[in-house]
C-alpha cells in the first residue's frame, strides 16, 4: 500500500467518523445543505477566523504525495488539458452560489475539472422532501442510495452571477475547468426544448469551459424526452453549438438506453458533441428490487414514507439508483459508446469508488472519471484512490493495445 493509498482510507474513515458522530449520516441532503452552508459562513467570519479553518479543510483534502503516482498535468479532456482524470460530476453543487471553491487548486482536492448544476433556465425547487434514500456505508451498495431531486436550482441567470462572483473575488482555482449541466425545466414544452437549451448555453458559456447537455435525468418528468425524439435532439445540439463558442459540449447519456435508442442518439449527436458522460442514474426495476430487498429493513423501515412501510410497496421508493450497483450498466453503457462514437471523449460515472472500478471505467472505453454520490458517502480521501487507479489502467493501456475489455451486453 502507498502512503497516498493509507493515507487516503485513514481520511476515510475520519469522514465517516465525523458524519455519524454529527449524526448526518443518514441524511445526505440535509448533511450536504448543512457542509455548504457552514464552508459559507467560514469564508465571511470575522478576524480571518474562518480563513484558517478553509485553510485547514483544504490541507485535509490535499495529498502531497498523489502527484508522485499520477501524471499530473498529462491528461486532456476534449481538448481542455487537466491535471487531473478525475474531476466532480453534476449534482454535487446544484447551488452554484455555495461552491467550496477554496478547497480546490493547488494544495487543496486534486480534481481535475468541476461540473456545476444541473442547471435549468428558471429557477426550480425540484420534487418535495424527502427525495434521497442512502444505504449503509459499508454494504455492497458501496454507500450510495437512490435519490429524486428532480433539478432544483436556482435558474441559470443566478448560476452565471455566481461564477461571475467568484471568478471577480479570486475564488475561482485556476487550471481547474468549469463545465456547466445544462437541462430542460419541468415546464418546459415540447416546441421550446430546443432552444432553451441554446438560452441556457448562451447567459453560462462566458463563466464555464464546457457544456454538458442532460437527456438522462430519470427524476424530472420530460427531462429523457430528447434522448426519445430524435428531431428534438438534433435541434438542441444545434442550439448548443451555435451559442458555445467552439467550447466542448458532452451529452449525459442514461445507463438504462437501450442499444437501438442507443445508436440513434450516437448518430445523430456526433458532429455536434466532444463526447458523451456515461452515465446517469438507472431506474432498472429489477436493480432496484434487488437493492430494496437488500436493505429493506434499513432503508424501508427507517427512512421511506408511511405508505412503503405499511404495504411494502417498492415502487413507492422511485429514483434513480447510484452506487456499486449502477456499476455493471455504466461500464457496459461505456463500452457500447466507445465502439459506436470512436474518437469521442467518455466521462465515466456511475458505481466508481475505488481502483478497481476506475480502472475497469478506463478500460471499458472512458478518458476520464467524474465523481458524485461515492464523494459524498466517503469524502475527499476517495479522490486520490480514483486518480491512482486511473494511472494504473493508462499505464497498462499504453503497453498493450488492450480496449474496451468489458463486456458489451
């Protein structure tokens, strides 16, 4: 074991220490809600009080040694170059105005880029509470959960105001690049969906590095639309690129597409898109059946509303599903977008939270990995284990001429 790798579960564990000793660990929007707003109040205390604690929160997140084992600065993504393969995905930071951004850059997370939203045109409160389900840390679920936020956000005008802040204020880490998720809203008709997304591209393109077009949210009604109508699509994409600014823009495909819908979406998005983000959450009934019955005292009993305790009706619990089960369809989905889009830049999501699944990613087709739910359930100290086992699969790549060994199914 290297000292980053030590190094890294021993922050783990403090993690999962300090959640369950606060007792938030159960409670992931509200612990999340909770960590944003403290790390905004720290940044306003008075007398530089607050500046040593960031201070220290961010040699918390730092690993001096990770730079040893990972090609700092030898990867790209679309042309961008980042030090890191490693980057946040969509949905850590739905609040863009709350962004930690003094615990990234040098001597602080080593992430390599940083997706903010989703981000609709108008401001959005999502679905009701309580809409994230988390299972235990240390089942086969890898600590994960289901969740149906449903995209709420502030509206892309109050997220463009706030990376314009922050860049004025000098809070903004350099080197680290910024892509915004972009979506339709929960209003949003038919006949508008295609140009609001080039409304949304147009007011965040000068804040951002990258744009990445969601058609995979299972948690907003209408949000997969486009991933269905395929004239829809192409008309969106349009808008996209005509509003970027030759900037790159990836397409978040759903783990639960099937191979016809598939390769639709693959031909009609390729001149259009960089690349593709593979994936988001699944809705498959048959894992989440399986997940449930896992869990269902856990879960079930402690957390779901009345009418699921009652009657033990599943379907109640709806949501797409992350964590080490969402791993088997975002490593095959990977491998299916590889062999139709070669050339494409893949963002692997889904089911990453150690070197194993990092290396399967890369080896499944992707160029890098971007983290969520595996973050939020383990904390900074999983970052570094990721970055290593993406070294480990370039560095095996680079001797053979071994690609896409996942199965395609």
């Amino acid at each position: 074991m290297s000292l980053t790798t030590d190094l890294a579960h021993k922050r783990i564990e403090q993690y999962h220490q300090i959640r369950d000793t606060v007792g938030l660990s159960r409670h992931v929007e509200f612990s999340h809600t909770c960590a944003m707003r403290a790390m905004d109040l720290l940044r306003h205390a008075p007398r530089g009080i607050g500046k040593k604690w960031m201070e220290m929160l961010r040699d918390w997140c730092y690993f001096p040694h990770l730079k040893d084992e990972v090609s700092v600065g030898n990867f790209s993504l679309g042309g961008i170059k980042i030090q890191y393969p490693v980057g946040i995905a969509a949905g850590m930071f739905k609040d863009v105005s709350r962004v930690p951004w003094e615990l990234f850059g040098e001597g602080g997370m080593q992430v390599g880029f940083i997706t903010v939203g989703g981000i609709t045109r108008d401001p959005q409160p999502g679905n009701p509470k309580r809409r994230h389900f988390s299972f235990p840390a240390k089942e086969w679920l890898g600590g994960d959960g289901i969740n149906r936020y449903g995209l709420n956000n502030a509206g892309v005008l109050a997220a463009s105001n706030s990376l314009k802040l922050a860049q004025s204020q000098g809070r903004r880490p350099r080197g680290i690049p910024i892509i915004a998720n972009i979506c339709n809203g929960v209003t949003t008709l038919d006949s508008d969906k295609a140009s609001e997304f080039g409304t949304i591209t147009r007011y965040i393109i000068d804040e951002v590095d990258a744009i990445e077009v969601n058609i995979s949210c299972p948690n907003q009604v209408g949000a997969q639309d486009l991933a269905k109508k395929m004239d829809i699509l192409k008309d969106a994409l349009e808008s996209v690129k005509a509003q970027a600014n030759d900037k790159p823009i990836f397409l978040k495909i759903s783990p639960d597409t099937n191979d016809e819908m598939l390769a639709m979406i693959i031909e009609v998005s390729r001149d259009y898109v960089t690349g593709y983000s593979s994936t988001n959450t699944t809705t498959d009934a048959a894992i989440r059946r399986e997940v449930l019955e896992r869990v269902w005292y856990d879960v079930v009993l402690r957390q779901a509303p009345d009418p699921v305790r009652n009657h033990g009706d599943f379907t109640l619990i709806n949501g797409g599903i992350s964590g080490t089960a969402l791993l088997p369809k975002q490593l095959s989905m990977t491998a299916k977008i590889r062999q139709l889009a070669l050339g494409k830049v893949i963002i692997g999501i889904g089911g990453i939270g150690d070197e194993d699944s990092a290396e399967k990613t890369i080896f499944a087709g992707a160029q890098a990995i971007a983290l969520y739910s595996r973050l939020a359930q383990d904390g900074p100290g999983v970052i570094p284990l990721i970055n290593i086992g993406v070294q480990k699969a370039v560095d095996a790549l680079s001797r053979t001429s071994l690609h896409a060994t996942y199965p395609v199914k």
